[in-house]
C-alpha cells in the first residue's frame, strides 16, 4: 500500500478541523445557559429535515454596512443556502431608527415579492436589533418573519452610546429611551416568529452585555466573544445558520 507522506496528512487533518469548525453541532462558544435536549428531543431534531428556502435579511449595527455580512454570507452558503436567498439591508446609522425600520419594511416586502417567499428570516447585529424590533413589533412585521436572530443586539440599550448622542439613533440607543421603552414594553417577541440572542460578557459595546437578551427568546450566553469578533465566528454564525434553517 502506498504511503501518505506526512505533509499529506496534515492537509487532509486541517481539512477535517475546519469542516468541524463549521458544522460541528457542538460549540465552546456556545449557549452555557441552555439546558443539553433529552435523547428524545435529540432524536427528534435529527429526524426534521432543515429548510434553506427561507431568504434571509441582514441588519447591520451602527456605522455598518453591508460588507459586514461577508462572513455569514458564506456559513449560510456553507449550510445550503443559494446566495440568491441572501441579502443585506442598508440604513442611515446617523438618521432615525424609526425611519430605518420603516425602510426594512419596504426592505422586506421587495426581497418576498423578488423571492416568491412568504415569510424571510432577520439576522441583526448591534443597532440592527433595534431597527428589527421596532419593524417586528411596532409596524407588526413579526408577520412577515419567521426566524429573528439577533447578535450582540443593544435591544435594551447600551451605555455605550453616550459618545455618540449628538445623533438621533444614538439618543434611541441609550437605556430608558422612550424608543427602548416602545420596543420592550409587554411582550418583546411577538407573533409565531422564533427569537433567538447571542450575547457575552466579552462584548465590551453592549453594556450591560445583558442588554441583548430578549424575554421569550432562545437567549444563548456565548462564553467569550467581542462585539466586532461576532462578524467572523463561523461557529455562532453557524448556530444560527441553524437555528434559521430549523
């Protein structure tokens, strides 16, 4: 029998790691708060085929764009995805955020009517939750939404945006804002949409990191992460690639 050569091996090795990097079920980033499913639920879960029909709409946080969502672009495109069913929504980070959800409204109804779908999935990061939640609740767009996936989403506010108040997002973005007050006043995950968070005490942005936690939500405690390092985790991005498709 013939030989591998030692250099060959560890190409074939290094392959395998990132093929489990991307697709591993498990996760050291992932949710230390959630209970492991039983054998049942377990089995149930292997048994459902993962649907990625569904398109999928990118919300990018303050000062974002759409360059932000290369990365999860390609995990989604990794998971089954036709990059025809992956768009990402640009907003004014510096105009108002009420204005910027009635944009991802008209957003939403173009990418269904270009997709044929009746229902597309959101996946947010930062300032994006904030847009989505008022788009969600407020407009009543959790109508048009099947899965709301929000990183590092200041959905509660964050302390952070005292540097930046001079802006009208900004002063939505700070804690206790009559804006926050609007998105988080009784049920915060509303319709049959499944919400689902990641937040961590790495964030360093979202202060309190708690602040992305949504009641009713599938909240996941990722162990360490920053707020930035979220946009290349293929791991979460992964998870929620997932979470989308399930």
């Amino acid at each position: 029998m013939r030989r591998r050569s030692p250099r060959r091996l560890l190409g074939v090795l290094a392959a395998v790691t990132v093929a489990f990097t991307l697709f591993g079920s498990a996760s050291t980033a992932g949710a230390a708060g959630t209970a492991a499913p039983s054998t049942a639920q377990s089995a149930q879960a292997a048994v459902q085929p993962l649907s990625t029909s569904t398109p999928v709409v990118f919300v990018h946080g303050y000062t974002g764009n759409a360059s932000n969502w290369v990365t999860a672009k390609s995990v989604f495109q990794l998971n089954g995805w036709s990059s025809s069913k992956l768009f990402a929504y640009e907003y004014n980070s510096y105009g108002n955020n009420i204005t910027n959800a009635q944009g991802l409204a008209t957003f939403v109804n173009n990418v269904k009517s270009q997709t044929g779908a009746s229902k597309v999935a959101i996946v947010n990061h930062s300032m994006g939750g904030l847009v989505s939640q008022y788009y969600l609740k407020v407009l009543g767009g959790n109508t048009s939404v099947s899965h709301l996936a929000s990183i590092a989403g200041a959905n509660h506010g964050t302390t952070f945006a005292s540097a930046c108040l001079i802006y009208t997002t900004c002063q939505q973005m700070y804690p206790g804002s009559s804006f926050i007050s609007q998105i988080s006043s009784g049920d915060e995950t509303p319709g049959d949409t499944a919400y689902a968070t990641w937040y961590s005490a790495c964030d360093g942005v979202i202060l309190p990191y708690t602040s992305t936690k949504l009641n009713g939500a599938t909240n996941h405690n990722v162990a360490c992460q920053t707020h930035i390092g979220y946009l290349t985790d293929t791991i979460v991005l992964g998870q929620i690639a997932r979470f989308v498709a399930s």
